[in-house]
C-alpha cells in the first residue's frame, strides 16, 4: 500500500481491506506489486522509487486544490474488481524507461515523469544555459524566466503541458501535449525571453530523441533548485558554476494496466 504518508487520500484501514478482500496479503516486503491511490504527485514520487509493479488509483477532484489524476490506470471505485483481475492474472505491465539526473557529475537521482530547474522563492527569475545532444545534432539556448522541466512520456500531462492550456485571457484544464516513449520533452517554463544559438528561433517547448544528454546551467547568480528528485519541497539548490545533466537512467518503471 503506497499512499502519502501526512494525508492519505483514503484511510490505510480501508485500502488493506480492499486488497484482503480480493483475497491477497499486504506485505511490507518483497510484495509483488503495489497499489498507490492519489493522484500525479504520488503516482511520480512513487514511479521513481519503487521497482515493483505499480497499480496507479486515481482519486480525482474537481477544484484547485484537488488531485487530476492524469496518470491513474482505474479510479478507486473500480479497485475491488480490478484486484480480483490482477489476481486472476488478466492484466499487462507497461514499462517506461527512466531519466537519470546528475549535479556536477553526481547522480542525485532518477526522475518516472520530469524534473525541472526552477527559480527559488528568492528570486524573481533565473537566467540559464539549455545545451542538448545527441549523435550527429546539438542545440545551444539561452532563457530568462521561470526555469525549464525536461519530461518523459509519462510527464507529458503535467508542467510540459501548460502552453496547451492557455486560451487567450483564459485557460483549458484539459489541454495536454503527448511526448513518445522515444522522446524526451523539453518546456521553458513561462520564459520572457529565449534565444537558440545559430538561428532566429526563439523556442518554447520541443521534443528531442530519447539518448540526448541535457545539459542545464546558469549564466547569472540566482536561487534556484532542482525539482522532481527528492520529496524535499526545497528540492536541491543549483548555484553559478553548476552543471545538472539529464540523460537516459538505469532503471524503468512497471505501471500496471487492466
């Protein structure tokens, strides 16, 4: 059972007799797979942490305040008989290749869905270098604004997204982009400026072949972090002189479908 251990979306009491129910055991070691209920904040914390297969449960809400729920497999009113369908074997596992984040050659972490360089709470903007390659190919970019986020496929719904839902003085909650699982996404975050050496191009978002290595510093001191890494909400600070590359990881995520 995977919920988020300060506000659970549903009472653990509940959850473990939904699985007893099914006829199946809840284990706090080498379990055989792993249900978690919430939504896309869980469904990314825990798609980068566990190696298990994963059962994705939505809990949508309408409201600011709610979870979306993008990635959800089932909404939990259907978890009874999608239970008895796993225990009966009737399901697949999807598999989805990681991102490997590293600061100044340490790898600080693996990312399921994005992770993005983002302004600290003391500073207005950041300006910042985006060098991407990859064989044959390199781009070189310059940004001023609120940072960048480099997603996989299964990102692609979230801060990759945003331009999709903007509608003149409004905004569609629904709009979403779609990246392939053999493409990495690459969104300035609401930039005030962007600049793509060698061209007249001032990019937004693109997608680039998955086996590039992203390469994200900044040009002016400024607080900034890493976010997607850590369930630090501080995430980790990047400062002048620092080096945060994105590239292919090691490991994949099994996300159960049905």
């Amino acid at each position: 059972m995977l919920l988020d251990g300060e506000t659970p979306k549903v009472p653990p009491e509940e959850l473990r007799r939904h699985i007893e129910d099914a006829g199946m055991q809840v284990s706090e070691v080498k379990a055989d797979f792993g249900v978690v209920v919430g939504g896309d904040g869980r469904f990314s914390r825990y798609g980068r942490t566990e190696d298990m297969p994963l059962l994705f449960v939505g809990m949508r809400a309408k409201g600011a305040a709610g979870s979306k729920a993008q990635l959800a497999r089932i909404e939990y009113d259907h978890l009874p008989r999608a239970l008895k369908r796993i225990g009966s074997g009737d399901y697949t596992v999807d598999e989805y290749a990681r991102l490997a984040v590293l600061l100044n050659g340490k790898r600080i972490g693996e990312v399921f869905t994005d992770v993005y360089l983002q302004r600290g709470g003391d500073s207005t903007c950041i300006r910042y270098r985006v060098k991407v390659g990859w064989p044959g190919n390199a781009i070189e970019e310059a940004a001023i604004g609120d940072g960048v986020v480099i997603s996989t496929s299964a990102g692609s719904t979230g801060y990759y997204s945003y331009p999709d839902r903007i509608r003149g003085d409004y905004i569609d909650p629904g709009g979403f982009a779609s990246i392939e699982k053999d493409e990495v996404g690459i969104c300035h975050i609401t930039p005030t400026y962007t600049e793509r050496a060698g061209t007249d191009v001032h990019p937004l978002r693109y997608t680039v072949p998955w086996g590039s290595r992203v390469s994200l510093s900044l040009f002016r001191k400024a607080d900034a972090r890493i976010y997607g890494t850590t369930d630090k909400r501080a995430g980790v600070r990047v400062t002048l002189g620092d080096e945060v590359v994105v590239r292919p990881g090691r490991k994949k995520t099994k996300i159960i479908s049905l």
